[in-house]
C-alpha cells in the first residue's frame, strides 16, 4: 500500500486551532506522505444556520501561515466555486472537489487548470462507472494533472452510508489513487439513529484501509470534536491518532507481508 493521508479538522473554526492542530501533527506525520486537509468554508450544510467557518480570505492567510511556519507542509483545501479556484493555486498543494460537485464540469476543469493534483470525493449517490467522467474531464483539460478520488460511501437507502470496499480495484483502473475517506462515511440521519456520525466505526475503517489496498487515507480529527464548526460525531479525537496510527501500521505490514507471500 503507498500510502497517502489526508489528515486535519473538518473546517477552520479559527486559526489558533487550525495552527495547533497542525502543530500537534506535523511531527507525528513526519517521513510519511502527509497532506493536511481543513475547509475555509462549509458551503453545503444541510441548514442555512449552519456554521460555515472563517471563510476565503482569512482561510487563505491561515493557509499561508502555516506554510510559514511549517516550510515543508503539503496543504488539501476543498472549493465550491470556480472564482476561488485561482485565488488558492499559490497556497495549495492538493485541490478537493466537495462529493455534491463530483460532476461539475466548470469546477473540475478550473482545478485542472490550476492544480496538478486534483481530489474528487466520491458522490455518495454514484457509481464507480460513473466517476470515469470526471477523470476524462481532468485529463482534457491539463495531461500532466493527477486524479485522486476519495471515497465518502454511498447511500444505503435515505439514512445511511456504507462503504462497498468491492469497488477499490475498479476505482484504481481510472484513478492515480483511491482513498478511504473514514469519517464522512459514517455519516447517517440523526432523526433516525439518534448522531449524525459514529466515530468508533471511523477508526475501524481507518484501521481497515490497508486490508483493502487503498492507496490512502482520508480522516478529519480535532482537538476536540463536540467544539467543531461541522461533523462533530464523525471527526476523530485528535490525542487518539497516535495509537491508531501505530495501531494502522502493524496492519499495513502484516497485510504487505501477505500479499508478497
């Protein structure tokens, strides 16, 4: 498994904590290839009151801050609009593709225009036969741009997501990797199961990763979750990611050592 991680909170619900937050992990992740994901703004909440963090303009100086204080930091953003695309190229290393824009051809063709690494999360209403699209519609615009797509699970009836892990080696015939997003796909109605998350079942899935050879990991943690601006109940502890990634690394060997038998 080469493994990639897109690791950080959900959004920047300010920058202190957006500055810490990478501070606590930029050491646990050094050696590995680490991108350190937040959103500047929650564009799609399901409310109009819901919290939409700190927005554009102070996102990018966030972004640039760090950058200065961590040289060697490789920073994932995702952007809803194709007149914020530009604005970001300078400060951004990996642009993201909010799963509801999965197929939206302005946005995609924009990232490609500007970005070399483009990561599209997968619409939880869609097919992998589908998603071929929107690789053909990086690669039409910039040949040297590579897709990355990140798996969000799909939807299992109106309430809930599952992860089909069938799909990876499909996925992988189209994309330059396919990552397990393991917070997003716990997701479920809470009017049904009482959260809107279940974080138990993300580290499980951030366990599971490497067993199913995806190329990566997508995992949004916090310092502390029920403070968050958004996905309180899926976003992982942030003092819990050092087990889990020790715990993740025997699985990784162990499945690496299986497959080369």
């Amino acid at each position: 498994m080469s493994e990639t991680w897109i690791l950080g909170p959900c959004g920047i619900d300010n920058v202190e904590m957006y500055i810490e937050t990478c501070r606590f992990l930029h050491p646990l992740m050094r050696g590995r290839d680490w991108y350190y994901k937040a959103s500047f703004d929650k564009a799609n909440r399901t409310s109009i009151n819901g919290e939409r963090c700190v927005g554009i303009d102070v996102g990018i100086k966030a972004f640039e801050q760090v950058k200065a204080i961590f040289p060697d930091i490789k920073l994932v953003t995702d952007v809803h609009e194709c007149h914020q695309v530009e604005s970001l190229a300078h400060v951004i290393d990996v642009i993201q593709i909010p799963a509801f824009l999965c197929r939206q051809t302005d946005l995609i063709v924009e990232c490609a225009r500007h970005f070399n690494v483009v990561n599209i999360k997968k619409g939880q209403w869609i097919g992998p036969n589908n998603l071929v699209a929107s690789v053909d519609k990086i690669r039409h615009t910039n040949d040297e741009c590579q897709a990355w797509i990140t798996d969000r699970g799909s939807n299992f009836g109106y309430d809930k997501l599952i992860v089909d892990f069938g799909i990876v080696d499909e996925l992988k015939q189209s994309y330059d990797k396919v990552i397990l997003d393991c917070t997003h796909s716990t997701q479920r109605s809470r009017s049904v199961y009482g959260k809107q998350g279940d974080v138990e079942l993300a580290k499980r899935y951030f366990l599971a990763a490497p067993i199913f050879e995806y190329d990566g990991v997508f995992a949004e943690t916090h310092p502390n979750p029920p403070e968050s601006c958004s996905d309180k109940e899926c976003q992982i502890p942030l003092d819990e990611m050092v087990g889990l990634l020790a715990e993740q690394g025997i699985i990784s060997h162990a499945n690496d050592k299986r497959i080369s038998i």
